[in-house]
C-alpha cells in the first residue's frame, strides 16, 4: 500500500510537471522579461537584464458564483501581436506619446483571459471576460514578491489607522516612508503608485491603469516579509450623509463583494514601471498608454492654463479700499489681477454655496456668481466654481446644465475620499456629464490618476498629492522639501498633480512654521517657481494672494507666462529623494527646472539636445543668501554657451527655473 502511495505521488508531480505551461514575452528592446507560470495556478516574474524586478506572483479573480479565474488553469489559445505607434497627447507632459509593447493574450477555459503586455518602460497585465451575466467579484489576488527585503517608497492611507475599513475613508495624501518592504506597517494600508529600490539602482513603481467599474487598490504587507499584495475596498452597502460640511456619503455597511460587473469586459491594469536610472520615472508613460483613448470627438473648447486661487491664501488681501472675504469686490479683484497677468481662470473655492446645504443652487448673498461671470469674461478671464462631491452628484444634470448656461468654464470637485467601485463609477460618470456640457473637471480628494484623463480630457486635474495646502497647519517636523523630490518619481508617474504651489512667502528650514491664513513654503522662492515646471499640471494653481504677487512682479511674471502642457519633455539627472532636473518645450521655447533637497547642490546639464543655433537664458537662481531668507533670489540673462551647458548651485531647499528662447535668426 505504501509503494502505491509513493508510485501515485510520482505520477501526480509527474503529471503537474508535464502540463505546466511557461509563456514568456519581451520588450521591444529585448531588456524585459515577462515570464508567465502556468500550472495549479497562474504566475508571473519580471526580469530587466539580469536583474529580478518581481519573482513568480500568483494573480487570480475569485467570483461568488464559485469560480476563481486562475484556479487549475487550463489553456484554450493563445496570441501575440506587436505595436508601434504614435498617441496624440493633447493635454499631457508631450504632444505625442511613442508607444511600443509586445502583447500576449492568454484565453482560458471558463470564459476568462489575461492580457500581458511588455513595454521599453515596463510591463502590464490584466484579466478580461467573455462572460456576458452579471459578475460579482469576491476578490481580486494581486500579489508583488521579491527575493530580497528591498528599500521601498510607500505613501499610507491617511484615513484612521484604527482599521482597515477606516483605512478605505482618505485623501490619498501623505508623505512617504522609506523603509525594507519587512518594516511596512502590516496594520496599514499603502497608496499607489508605491516604488521598489531594486538591486543595480534600477527601481520598479507600481499602479495602475484602466480603472473602470471597479475599486481601486491598496497595497497590504500583513506578514512582515517581502511581498505585498492588493487590497480592494468592498461595495457600500449602506451610507450616511456626513463629512466635511455635510458634503460626503460614509460608508455604514458594505457588501461582502468588491464589485458588482457585467460582462465581457476588460479590467484594470496592473501596472509595473521598471527604470535603469531614476530619471526615466520622470518620463514614463505607461498609464497613459494603457488608458482608454479619448471618448471625446471635440476637444477645441478645453483649455489648460493658470488659475488665480483663493483659498491657500484666505482671500487676505492688503492694500485694498473693501472688506477682502468671499464676496463680489473680492472675486473682481482676483479677475483684474488675472487679466493683467495673462492668467485664464479664477476659482471660487469653498464659500460661495450656502454651508451645510449641499446643494449648490444656494448661493451666499455676498456673491453673484452671473455677474462675476461677466466681469470675468469681459476681461478674457473664466470662471472655475468649487463643488463638495454630494453636492453634484444628487443634482448633477442640474447643476452642470445651469452653471454652463451662464458661463462657468469647470468645477473642481472635492471630498470623495473614497475609490470604491461606487465611486469610482462617480468618477465616470461626473466627467462624462461634466463633457456634455464642456465643463473642465479638476478632482481633489481623489485617487491617484489612472488614465481617465486620457479617456475624457475634461478632467484637466487631480489632487491625490500631499500638496502645498498641507504647510497651512502641518507641524515643523512634515518635510516638503524631501516630499517634493520624491513625489514626481512616483506620484506623478501616474499623470498630472493639482499640488497648488506659487507661495510668495518662503522659509528656510528653521523658520518654517504652519499659519492658516498667511501660509508660507518650505524652502526658497525659486524652487517655487521651479515647481511650475517640474510638476505636471495643466491647471495650475498660483496659489498665493494678489497682493503678495504685485510686490513681486518679476516671478509673478514669470510664473504666468510657464506653459501648464507641452510638446516635449527631457527628463535631466535626478535622484529620487535627492534632487530632479527636468527640461520640457512648448513650441520653440524651453524651460529648465530643478528642485533640491536641503543639500546646497551644483549642477551641470548637458542641453546638447536642443536645436542648433544660439538661445538666450532667462535664469532664476536661488540668492547668494538664500539658505538664511528663503526669499532671496537672482534674476540673470546670458546667451547660453555654445557647449549647451548649464551649470547652476541650489540652496539647500533650493531651486531654478531656466527660460531659453532660440534668438533671431538661429
């Protein structure tokens, strides 16, 4: 009987052995490695060179109908295919976006597939479905292993860590710890996109993409050792009203599922950026890439550009003859400063609609909101209102329809703090009807992009950063400075941040401290304005009062004048957490910026890849004593070297903003 039992066992892993499938997809570039496992389950490993980026990670889709998608697999077809092409990019970091992948498609028995794709700039996979019944999702395993207890860069929810439920109710804002993957918090949930410091200073950020009647996700590492996995927020079964002013649903009761879909349908990406140096994360372009294309067949009326912002600065005007406060003297006062300046929009954040109300037909009687929209007009300056999310969604057709009659130009929508499948459908759903009516959309308390501007272009903006708002009341011990060197390789891989910088007050490490109506920045004036290129934004805040830019006309000037999308972006030497250099164009005019962290830092640039011929500089540069007043700069112009060198040194906290303009007749 025993040597039945052990001539059965041998014939069972002999069995297993012979069935096991293993797929494996390159990169164009052939430096990608996609390996695909398949056997009781399906796998799949990353490999760039000789360097591991992931180790074999079982995925599967667990429905409650009793079926797991990825459970004793068995394979029905395969195909591949390559593509190379171009995507236009209206409202992005480039015009266009050169995308080249190499696919494998995967179908299974029981009417289930995945979608493998390797690009130059990483690689992505997700499930599809022929199914054509309603799907109820249990579950979704995403699991990211390693073989070695890397150095990670994780961003945790900022919603009560009490739970994991409380967890799911955040912002999507928070600083990052940098830590071994087994030091993560296993009590708390992490954000996307969140990077791995692999080995050969390569680092892989994941995320991801497609993110369509569906939750997003979380990253969970509930054992302490060297894998982290997905974790989705369940359906809301029940909610309340509450919130901030009363402008929220929170969650009561949810469902013991994380979606409910129908069939067939495609699902979300999961999205693995891989780089050989940290400055390719800074021009990546796989969430876009893996995005739906434009659903909009008219894009003429969208128009990205700066915005005169009120709420940073608490509306704390000087030098005025009227009670400055959320009312019509104030507003015009903000339109006049925009139209002097070039800026194309003025916000009226919080205030303007009658508090506790949600409901945006009721308006404050300090504000005529009609005839703002006329001053504004009649001064090439449009107007933008800012709306809590319940506020909309229970009237969205109405509110959407009125406000586009009398001329408002968008709405930025706030406080969802939530990214499961109900809102998600939210987040559609306030676009599209937003487009109907050629309304810009700017989402704050929000996800982190996921290609949905790509989708619907009207969606000019996110928040999802830990932006500059946070310096109005956040301690002596937050360090932006650091935040702001870390964030663009991660972050804002995933698209464009709402960060609202622009302070005109600056501050030195030790003379930082938080004041609600009369914030200041952290570090000096120059990487202010450094920040104006460095960041991705094509609605761009200036964040501080009229008042204050008026005394200090030279950056106003400048700030207004960086374009908020471009033709061309060149990622320069950077180090993620350390410092960033970035060039990008719009039409023939390049701008230069540079952020460092609270190292005085010099640095050369090798800017042999612009055109031939001569350009003129125009070089803000942190002051000679800008490490004691954070405010000191200097503003210089010189023919750039015929050697297209630029060499500048950054304070610590420190920053430079370049201008180069081709001169006549190069």
């Amino acid at each position: 009987m025993r040597r039945k039992s052990i001539l059965l066992t041998c014939i069972c892993l002999f069995s297993a052995a012979v069935f096991a499938q293993k797929q494996t997809l390159q990169s164009p570039d052939g430096k990608i490695t996609l390996t695909v496992q398949i056997g009781e389950h399906i796998s799949y490993s990353v490999s760039h060179e000789q360097t591991e980026v992931v180790a074999a990670s079982p995925v599967s889709i667990r429905l409650q109908q009793g079926k797991t998608w990825g459970d004793r697999p068995k394979l029905k077809r395969k195909q591949r295919r390559s593509i190379a092409r171009q995507i236009d990019a209206p409202f992005y970091q480039k015009a266009t976006v050169d995308e080249a992948y190499n696919e494998l498609t995967l179908g299974f028995a029981g009417n289930y597939g995945l979608v493998f794709r390797a690009y130059n700039q990483g690689v992505a996979y997700r499930f599809t479905t022929t199914e054509k019944q309603e799907l109820i999702i249990e579950n979704e395993e995403v699991n990211l292993n390693f073989s070695a207890d890397h150095t990670v860069y994780g961003a945790y929810s900022n919603g009560d860590a009490r739970s994991i439920e409380t967890q799911f109710f955040n912002s999507h804002e928070n600083v990052y710890a940098v830590t071994p993957l087994s030091r993560l918090d296993a009590s708390r949930l992490l954000l996307l996109p969140f990077a791995v410091a692999l080995n050969d200073g390569k680092k892989v950020c994941f995320t991801e993409a497609g993110l369509d009647d569906y939750p997003g996700m979380y990253l969970l590492n509930p054992d302490g050792g060297q894998a982290v996995k997905g974790v989705f927020a369940p359906v809301p079964k029940a909610t309340k009203l509450g919130g901030h002013n009363m402008l929220q649903q929170l969650v009561t009761e949810r469902e013991n599922y994380i979606a409910k879909t129908a069939g067939p349908r495609s699902f979300p990406w999961r999205v693995l950026a891989i780089s050989s140096e940290d400055r390719e994360l800074l021009d990546n372009d796989l969430v876009y890439s893996l995005a739906e294309p434009s659903r909009l067949t008219d894009v003429s009326w969208i128009k990205p550009g700066k915005v005169a912002w009120d709420w940073w600065n608490g509306w704390n005007l000087d030098g005025v003859d009227f009670r400055a406060g959320i009312n019509d003297e104030t507003y015009k006062y903000y339109i006049d400063f925009a139209a002097q300046n070039g800026i194309g929009y003025v916000i009226l954040d919080e205030g303007w609609s009658v508090n506790l109300k949600y409901d945006l037909m009721q308006v404050v009687p300090e504000i005529n909101v009609g005839e703002l929209v006329d001053y504004g007009r009649s001064r090439n300056v449009d107007i933008i209102l800012w709306g809590g999310y319940w506020a909309i969604d229970r009237d969205m057709e109405n509110v959407f329809r009125h406000y586009s009659e009398m001329g408002v130009k968008g709405f930025k929508v706030d406080f969802m703090d939530r990214d499961d499948q109900t809102m998600v459908n939210f987040y559609t759903r306030c676009v599209a009807g937003a487009a109907k009516y050629k309304l810009l959309i700017d989402f704050h308390g929000t996800c982190q992009p996921t290609g949905l501007n790509r989708t619907y272009p009207n969606l000019i903006n996110y928040e999802g950063v830990f932006g500059l708002e946070q310096l109005k009341w956040s301690p002596e011990t937050v360090d932006m400075v650091v935040y702001d060197v870390t964030m663009p390789f991660i972050r804002m891989l995933a698209g464009p941040v709402d960060y609202t910088q622009g302070a005109m007050r600056n501050a030195v490490r030790e003379n930082y401290r938080p004041v609600y109506t009369e914030a200041m920045s952290q570090g000096t004036r120059c990487r202010q304005l450094a920040e104006y290129v460095v960041f991705q934004s094509p609605l761009n805040m200036l964040c501080d009062h009229p008042s204050n830019y008026r005394r200090e006309q030279e950056c106003t000037r400048f700030i207004a004048a960086v374009p908020s999308v471009w033709d061309q972006t060149v990622a320069l030497d950077s180090r993620i957490g350390e410092y960033i250099t970035v060039a990008r164009r719009k039409d023939t005019v390049w701008y230069v910026g540079g952020l460092t962290d609270w190292t005085e830092r010099t640095v050369t640039l090798d800017l042999s890849f612009l055109d031939d011929g001569l350009y003129e500089a125009e070089l803000f540069r942190d002051g000679v004593n800008a490490d004691r007043s954070a405010r000191d700069y200097k503003r210089e112009t010189f023919d750039l070297p015929a050697s297209k060198k630029l060499t500048v040194t950054m304070k610590p906290g420190g920053g430079f903003a370049c201008k180069l303009t081709k001169k006549d007749g190069e």
